[in-house]
C-alpha cells in the first residue's frame, strides 16, 4: 500500500491535548479547509501541466517553522508551515511546489519510497486549524486524530541529487509557462535562501538539506526565466490575498500571543490582521472579544466560508452548540465541496439534540437525521476521513442502531491503523448486521483484513479501493 498514508493513519501513542500552546518545535499534520483550498488552488493547475490528475495527488500540511517542502513515496505533496510563512509572494510558494511536481513527473522519489519503511525519526503531534473544533471535547474521537509512526521524521532526510534538482527546476519551469505564470518567484525564493548553501548541513533549513541548491542551478534558471516572464501573467491579486489569509491564519493559531499583535497591531486594520487578532482572541479564551472580532469580518465579507466556520467554532467551543449551527451551516452552504465543513457541522448538530431548552423530540431526532445525510456526504469525499467515521458512530448509537454504530466504529479505527479495535468492532458488527447489506458486507471485509492472520508482516493496514481518499 502506499508508505505515506500507512505512517498517516499509525498513532505513535496518547494523543496530547489540544488546548496546550504550541510551540515552534512542536510538529504535527494540520486539517484546515481553508487553507486546504487555497493551496489545491495554487497547485491542481500545475499538477495538470504535468499530465497528473488532481485528484491523485495528495498534498499534506505539517506544522513546522522550518522551511520545507517535499515529495514523498508517489503522488504526495508534503508543505511545512514555515514554506507558507517565509513566502513572500504567491509566486514563490507555486514555484515551489511546482519544483516538487517536477520531482514527481521526473519519478525522482520512486527509489526512495523502500528506505522510508525502515527509517526513525520523530514522532509528530496532530494540530488542527479550523478543523479544531472537530476534535476539543471528544476524548472518545482521541484514536480519530491523525497521526504517524516514528518514521515520519525522516521524510525530509531523503537528499535529491543535483542532478536530479536541475530537471526538477525546468520541469517546474515548464508548468508555470503551460499555466501563464510568472516563474520568477522560483528564482527569487532559490536567490532569496542562496546562502544557505555556505551554512553547514546542520544549520541548514530541512528544505536546503534535501534539496542542494548552488550557484549554477540559479544561473541555468535565470535566462529561462526571463524568457518565460514576458508572457506571464500579471501577479494575481486574489493569491495574494489568499496568501495573506493563510499566514494570518497560521500566525493566529500557532504562534503566540505576542507574536500575533507585534505581526498584526491594532492599528492595522486590514481583514488579515483582523482574521489574526480574532483567531488569537478565539485562542485566550476571550470569547467576548473573539465574538465581536468575528462578526465585524462577517460584516465585511458575508459570503466567505471560514468566517461563519469560525464563528461556529468559537460558539461551539464556548459550550453552545445549539447557537453554533447556523454559522456552521452557512460555511456549508457557501462551501458545499469541503468534507471538513460538513463534519462541523454534523458535530454542532450531534451536540444541540439535547441542549438545554429543547424540548421537542422531532427537532432532535431531525438534527440526527441531518448530522447522518452530512456525515455520509462527507466521507463520500474522504473516505478515510477517521473523525467523520467516529461521528457517524455516535449518529448510529443516537438512533438505536448499534450494528451500524459498530460498523463506524470499526471503520474509524481500520483508517488510523488500529487493527485490534478494528478487529473486535468489525467482529461486534458482523453478529448483528445482514451480512446482505452494504455495511454488513464492509464489516465483514473489516474483520477479515484486521484479522492478525491476515495481515503483512509489516502490520500494515491492506489497501482496499474503497479507502481511496477521493
């Protein structure tokens, strides 16, 4: 099966609470739709060009300052935090990954993926962005959280050659001149970090450890570039502020206090500094002040999605799950093609069947019956999505049905690797379901490939067409 999302779906061991601050060491995978979206934006043109389909190609978000970007064990895209961050233009970061797509047309990965299997490396811890409020306060989702063995941490070890680099830099020049774009924000990122290739390995960021840049790779790059430019397009305003909503974003999130009011003080006015300040405000537990920060920026953009999702985080994380479904259920709306904003949304109404004043049973068993279409919907676009699984899960004990609750279950613990409690769920489900159904069909499925007997010798979960993310 494919390395990278066998080490995705293995936890490494107790998952850490989410409300401890982060901190720049801290690593981990990030699920946000937002930025999910932008960077899909910036990339699926490229991948296009170089006769990839989308849809094949996975891209991953790990939390770390440091510059990085790579390719992994096939079509997987692997983008730290600190690439995002340290990006000056939206040119850059697409030049960059349209880099790393060159690695993949080139097949310069493909060796690499039997040495992944055997490395060691740091552990990562799972964080979430807007996708935050999926997790906080469902300690039985704990094994729903996205995790990896040790192995991870070596990923970034896997040294290209020069070689091998050179192609890469004109497979990507070629994908920015098939997509209209100006490559010279490749060049400027290579020119902007040359000095990294005076440091010693060591003090080198990840991103220069793996991928050598010199002197003459910039020379080889800069008459292209030139040549290209002149038929690009002008930089697109709309990246640049998806650019800019990206770091705030993230700077809001995972950095610290200080760091987000000396980044974006008070007298910057401008919607990212906003987004930023709320989302740190959201993050202090000033609920009040994260309240009001929201609403101003709904006020001045009604129809983007993530506001009204954060919106419906902070209210559902505040313990008011009822008032957090109609924020929620206009990100849906304005958003309908993202699997996350459907399982918040099904969270808020699993949350408001019983809240406190509801008295009408036919308004929560409706709520139930909503969360169960979103969460079906959901996983129809990730199916390997463990979280939507755990929450179906609890739609199905909601209803009475335990076979099928089982069932869920058992497919939220196959899709984070936990083959044991697959095994004995998959096992609880095949007793009480017919086996005539497509649940009970899947169960049985479950329980044979969880079976010990079953499995490879490497542990691994099998692969199933099924389980295909899209």
């Amino acid at each position: 099966m494919d390395v990278v999302k066998q080490l995705l779906r293995v936890v490494a061991g107790p998952v850490l609470a989410l409300a401890l601050p982060f901190t720049a060491s801290a690593q981990g995978l990030i699920r946000d739709a937002e930025i999910e979206t932008i960077l899909r934006e910036y990339s699926d043109p490229l991948f296009e060009a170089a006769g990839l389909k989308p849809a094949d190609v996975d891209i991953y978000i790990i939390q770390d300052d440091s510059l990085n970007a790579f390719v992994a064990a096939g079509q997987n895209v692997f983008i730290h935090t600190g690439l995002i961050m340290q990006s000056d233009t939206p040119e850059q970061l697409k030049g960059v990954i349209a880099h790393e797509t060159g690695h993949i047309a080139g097949g310069h990965n493909v060796t690499r993926e039997q040495a992944m299997g055997a490395a060691q490396g740091t552990s990562l811890i799972t964080l979430g962005l807007g996708a935050l409020a999926l997790f906080a306060g469902a300690p039985d989702a704990a094994m729903a959280l996205f995790g990896s063995a040790g192995q991870f941490g070596m990923l970034t070890a896997f040294t290209f050659t020069r070689t091998e680099e050179s192609a890469a830099d004109q497979y990507g020049l070629d994908f920015m001149e098939k997509t209209g774009q100006n490559p010279e924000g490749l060049l400027q990122f290579m020119e902007k970090f040359r000095y990294e290739e005076l440091m010693s390995v060591a003090r080198r960021d990840p991103y220069f450890r793996s991928h050598p840049i010199s002197t003459d790779r910039i020379a080889n790059m800069r008459k292209r570039v030139a040549q290209i430019a002149v038929n690009s397009k002008p930089q697109d305003a709309h990246s640049l502020e998806q650019l800019a909503m990206m770091k705030a974003k993230l700077v809001g999130f995972i950095g610290p206090p200080s760091r987000v009011l000396s980044r974006y003080p008070a007298s910057d006015q401008s919607i990212p500094a906003k987004y930023a300040r709320t989302i740190a405000a959201y993050r202090a537990v000033d609920i009040k002040a994260a309240m009001t920060g929201i609403d101003e920026l709904i006020s001045l953009k009604p129809d983007d999605p993530y506001f009204h999702e954060l919106k419906g985080q902070i209210l559902f994380e505040s313990g008011k799950a009822a008032e957090s479904v109609a924020p929620h259920r206009k990100s849906v709306e304005l958003a309908p093609q993202h699997a996350l904003l459907k399982v918040n949304l099904a969270r808020s109404l699993l949350g408001a069947k019983n809240a406190p004043g509801i008295k009408d049973e036919g308004l929560a068993e409706a709520r139930i019956k909503e969360a169960e279409g979103l969460l079906i919907d959901a996983i129809a676009l990730e199916k390997d999505n463990a979280f939507a699984w755990n929450q179906l899960a609890a739609v199905y004990a909601a209803q009475g049905r335990t076979g099928d609750a089982d069932f869920a279950t058992a497919e939220e613990a196959y899709n984070v690797g936990d083959m044991g409690r697959a095994q004995v769920f998959a096992m609880r489900a095949v007793k009480k379901l017919d086996p005539a159904t497509p649940n009970g069909q899947r169960a049985s499925d479950i329980a044979a490939l969880s079976d010990p007997r079953n499995r490879s010798g490497r542990g691994g979960r099998q692969p199933l067409a099924l389980h295909t993310k899209h």
